[in-house]
C-alpha cells in the first residue's frame, strides 16, 4: 500500500503546474479555506479545457520525493 504525502494547499499557487488523474494542468483557481469539500479550478495544460475537482485528488507538481503526494489541506 502506498502512502500519500500530503501537501497544505497553501503552498500552491495559481497558475502552478498540478496533476489530475495522470495529466498535467494549471491551478486556475481555489475554494475559499472556509468551504468542506473545497475544489480546484484546473485547466489542461493541453487543450485548454477547464475542470473544477475535488482538491484532495490534485497532486502538487512540487513533491520532493517522487511519490505523488495529495495537494489536500492537511
């Protein structure tokens, strides 16, 4: 089983490079800290298609150690 290093929302920044279910896109946007269930705004770094997902299943672009780790606040 592997485990997931998670990484505080806080250390994304719009516009930085995040992956979502193997696929590269840009972090557009953020619920507010305050909202359960927060989302991301993403748009592939591809085609330019926009997405609004659970922030939990976004992994940050900047793990350190090679694992994908969870861009969900901790």
């Amino acid at each position: 089983m592997k485990s997931l290093h998670y990484h505080s929302a806080a250390h994304m920044q719009l516009g930085s490079l995040v992956t979502y279910e193997g696929r590269p896109y840009y972090l557009r946007g953020l619920d507010p800290m305050s909202v359960s269930d927060r989302r991301a705004e993403l748009e592939d770094a591809f085609t330019g298609a926009r997405v609004s997902v659970p922030l939990d299943e976004v992994v940050d672009g900047k793990s350190r150690d090679g694992e994908q780790g969870s861009a969900r606040e901790a």
